[in-house]
C-alpha cells in the first residue's frame, strides 16, 4: 500500500489512505478513527509517520483529536482549501491572543 518510491512523503501517503476511507464512508463522520499504534500497524509505519499524517488531515480540517481519547471523523469539515492563482502571493499572520480567544474569529 505505501510505496516508498514514489517521491510522495510516507505521511501524505498514509493520510492519503485515510482520507479515501472517509470519504468511501468506512469511517463516518463523529466516528473514532483506529489509535495510533493500530494505524501504525494497519499500515506497517512508524507512530510519528501516523502522527504527521493525523496533522496533515486535521489541519484540512477532516478529523478532530481528543487529547488521552484519540482521533475522529469530523462532522463536517472545518476548513476548506484555498486555491492561489499561479504567480499569487500569500502572506499570513499568527492571531493575536484576543482573536484567539474570539469565537467570530475561529470560523
């Protein structure tokens, strides 16, 4: 299932994989998604390769984690992708602490 001679990072491939279940609906949404160490398994790679793949898929906004409880299926998600035009530039800012705070400010 991973080829590691594709030139695409492991993680991507692994959340590649996850992503596909999600959306084929082998895990829907509100569901838990298998632990670390089961995914680990599941896809004979490393707990921090898993890690990063869970980062990738909840920066897109496709799973949620529960610290000491794990990951799960968002029920819907919460961040769309953004397409920049070639030639485009993108600059971006941390938020502030108070926008941090603001629930407008999350949406």
């Amino acid at each position: 299932m991973i080829d590691y001679s594709s030139g695409v990072p492991v993680y991507r491939q692994v959340a590649a994989a996850i992503r596909d279940d999600i959306t084929a609906g082998r895990y829907r949404p509100g569901a838990w998604l298998p632990s670390e160490s089961q995914l680990s398994q599941m896809y004979e790679v490393g707990r921090d390769t898993v890690r990063e793949a869970l980062a990738h898929l909840r920066a897109e906004g496709r799973i949620t984690t529960v610290r000491k409880r794990g990951s799960m299926v968002a029920t819907e998600p919460t961040r769309e992708p953004h397409h920049v035009p070639g030639g485009a530039r993108v600059i971006t800012r941390m938020p502030t602490p108070d926008e941090r705070r603001d629930p407008a400010f999350r949406s």
